[in-house]
C-alpha cells in the first residue's frame, strides 16, 4: 500500500471531551470469520445475524466466493451463505495475505473435499504465526500435511478424515477451531485437549452444534465431537464483540467519563472489568450491559496476557493508552505475541513514558503526565485503537495514519465515539494536507490537567 492510499484512511480526534452515555457494541469479528467458514460444512445456507460491517469480514466474504459459495446480504448485519456451489479447494494467495483468519478455511475444505491447499497466513504483523499445532491437528484426523510454494496443503488419507486424540502443548485459539472444523464430519470420535477457552471458540462449537454437530466440553480444556455424516443449514447469531466493549469503556475510562456499553457479555470481560476496578473505575454491570465510571482515578495496574479467561491480548493495547493517563507506575507484560509493542513509539510521540523491555516482552508504563495531541500512525488493528484511546485523553489534536487498519476489526468506531460525545473525524481525502478540525470548546478534566511531569 502507497503513501497515498493512507491518507485516505486518516481519522483526527480532538483531545480534552469527557465521554459519556451509552453505545451498543457489534457482532465479534473472531466469531463471525470462523462461523463464516464453517458454513462451507453445511448442506444446505447459513444465515448468520449480527455480522459486523469490518474489512475483515469482506475479506472473507471474497475468500468464500472464490471458492464456489454463493453470499447474499439479508439486511444491516444477516448475510446468507449457500455452500452448495462449493467447487475449489485452493484459496488464492491475493486475498488470504489480507487475512490470518483466512486459515480457518483448512479444517472446512479438509472436511468437504478431503483436501485443502491455503496459503500460510497474513494479516497484521504481530509476531511468529506458527502452524504447526493446525498441522499436528490434521495428522492426528488422518491427513498428510506438507508446505509448498507457500501453501500449506492437507490431504485425508481414507475417503473422510477419522477421529483421533490431539492434546496442544499450548492452547493455541487457531489450531483449536481449525481441528474442531476439520473433527466434526470425520468418522468417528476425536478428543481435543489443552484446548483454547476463548468465547469465540465456544460460539463456534455452538454454531456447528445448530448445524447438527456432536460436540461437548466446549468451554473447558478439553472438547470430544463425534463425527457426523453432514452438516445442515441453520440460522445463527454471533456474539457480542468483547474487544470492542472492551475498547469503548477503556476510552471513556482515559477520559474519565461515564460510558455504558450496551448488548455485550459482561463474564467475556471479568478480568479486564477487575482490572478496571484496581484503577479506581467504578464498574457495575447486567445481564448485556457494563458501565465504566471513571470520575476518580487512584493509580495503575499490572497487566499479564494470557490465553481466556486471562487477560486478552487484543485489548492489551487500548489498556496501555489508559495506564498512560493513570497516576503511578504500571506494567504490562505480552504472552501471546512477541511484537505486539510495535505502537509504543508511536504514544512516545504523543508524549507517553513507556519503557519496553524486549528480553521479557514487558512494558513499564510510568502514567500520569498528559499526553499531547500528535501525528501518529497505526501498525495493526489493535494499535490503531490504542492510538485512538490515546488521542481521546490528549491535550489538542491527534492525526491518526492508518485507519484501514481499525476499520479491519470495528465498525464505525468514528461513529460509536461521536455518539458519546467524542470529536472525531474521518478523513477520506487523498492530499497530504490536512484541513483544521475547526474550533471546539476543549473541557480540562483536572484529573488529567492538573498532573506535573512523569518521575
């Protein structure tokens, strides 16, 4: 991608507004890419509900067309797929280096026509993306795997994969999809262990239960499906996007406002709402709601990513932004991805004191002084919305590069923000030159205003 086509994507926000009111969040992209490709298992379309209107999603959308299926929209958020026309088992190299999800694919087409051929995934440069435990997986169900030109290419010795015991030697969120998606036609039963937990692993399991699937444990460590002959259609709605609750009450939270997030999972996000609440936030919560008051700030936490129900590392950035503006020292250590640090310079920029410590992955942030609107640029989805959490508690404006990256994983976040009373503005312009947000009556929060320099 040129300079050019990223100044098009440029979003400003204009620092110094408390947020507040209420936002409803959107179906979760890591549920509905691989609920996406499951539907290729059925025999019969696949309504799903909820489908998040992101980048990602039309990825994938292009990926499944290329493939045979045929996708329709319903309306805002249902998208219909019929996989009947199904006819390749190849996904084309020019869409799949958009997308990581895109492998989700292998387990689907090793399953529908006993072999796949995907190329090794793309999307955001986070860190090593190994494949061998998906490869672990497929062998474990009876196929040979190998790599070539690029493509890792699967093939079902016998007719139809069969059942196997596979145990990860570390829960992996992609193999385990992969190896529950290639599992649920294969002959026999299949027992996976050391599983991932995540949410959207569990709404996967409970799509292809809906198709008809015999799965079980899903939730816990350990998964047993019993094989089926087919698969049939189903209607379906994805879960609430935890990541993007997460990020709205993180940036009413930098802000010291009073945000509720409405239509979410308040458990999908206990540890990072306790973590919250060590910070000094005030956080209640129902049934599909969680209200973040962030009126009186007390200091920082320490923060360890994990795999689910640790704390998530898609959130590990927009939290960073928020320990920047609270008093005190704060750590954050990276478990999952061993360069998701690449945006700290970036808030160095805007005049964060964040300390990274390549040897043990871990950042010390020392919070409290303000942060000073500045031009900055996003190197992923997650990034993209620290820089934006991060540009809503600076003092002036800050010009955010690189907004094709934020609009891969949330909707309209522009949008949601402006609704709760954030400036931000998206620009679609081609010309380096920016023009001025305007005026704007800039509310000093003496929580943030009246902090000295960092120690």
């Amino acid at each position: 991608m040129n300079v050019l086509d990223r100044l098009e994507t440029t979003l400003r926000v204009r620092g110094g507004h408390r947020l507040s009111g209420s936002v409803e969040t959107h179906g979760a992209k890591n549920a509905a890419l691989p609920i996406m490709a499951a539907a290729l298992l059925a025999k019969s379309p696949v309504t799903l509900h909820r489908i998040p209107n992101i980048t990602d999603v039309s990825v994938m959308r292009q990926l499944l067309e290329a493939l045979g299926a045929r996708l329709r929209s319903e309306g805002p958020g249902t998208l219909t797929i019929d996989p009947s026309n199904l006819s390749s088992y190849r996904a084309p190299y020019t869409l799949v280096r958009k997308l990581a999800a895109s492998f989700d694919l292998v387990g689907p087409l090793l399953g529908v026509f006993g072999r796949a051929e995907v190329p090794l995934p793309g999307g955001c440069v986070l860190g090593t993306r190994a494949t061998d435990l998906h490869e672990h997986a497929f062998r474990a169900l009876g196929a040979e795997v190998s790599n070539a030109h690029g493509y890792l290419i699967a093939t079902a010795v016998a007719r139809r994969l069969r059942g196997g015991e596979v145990a990860f030697r570390q829960p992996s969120v992609g193999a385990t999809k992969n190896a529950l998606l290639a599992a649920v036609v294969a002959d026999g039963t299949t027992t996976l262990r050391n599983v991932a937990m995540e949410p959207e692993v569990v709404d996967l399991a409970n799509f292809l239960v809906a198709m008809g699937a015999r799965v079980r444990g899903h939730g816990g460590d350990t998964i047993v499906v019993e094989g089926v002959p087919e698969l049939h259609g189903v209607e379906y709605e994805i879960i609430a996007d935890r990541i993007v609750s997460g990020t709205l009450l993180l940036s009413g939270c930098a802000t010291r406002g009073d945000v509720t997030v409405e239509r979410c999972v308040p458990e999908h996000l206990a540890l990072t709402l306790a973590k919250l609440s060590e910070c000094g936030v005030k956080v209640t919560s129902g049934t599909d709601w969680i209200r973040a008051e962030a009126e009186r700030i007390t200091g920082g936490t320490d923060i360890l990513t994990a795999p689910h129900p640790g704390f998530p590392t898609d959130l590990q950035p927009p939290m960073l932004s928020f320990l920047c503006t609270c008093p005190g020292i704060s750590t954050v250590e990276e478990t999952i991805f061993n360069a998701r640090f690449s945006y700290v310079n970036e808030l160095a920029r805007m005049g964060a004191d964040v300390r990274v410590a390549i040897e043990n992955n871990t950042a010390l942030i020392k919070g409290g002084a303000p942060l000073s609107g500045a031009p900055v640029e996003a190197p992923d989805i997650r990034a993209g919305a620290a820089l934006v959490v991060a540009g809503l508690a600076a003092q002036g404006e800050t010009e955010i590069i690189g907004l094709e990256y934020v609009d891969r994983g949330y909707e309209r976040l522009e949008e949601m923000l402006s609704a709760l009373g954030g400036q931000v503005q998206r620009s679609s312009g081609i010309s380096p030159v920016v023009e001025p947000l305007g005026t704007f009556e800039t509310t000093a929060y003496p929580s943030l205003a009246a902090r000295g320099p960092s120690a």
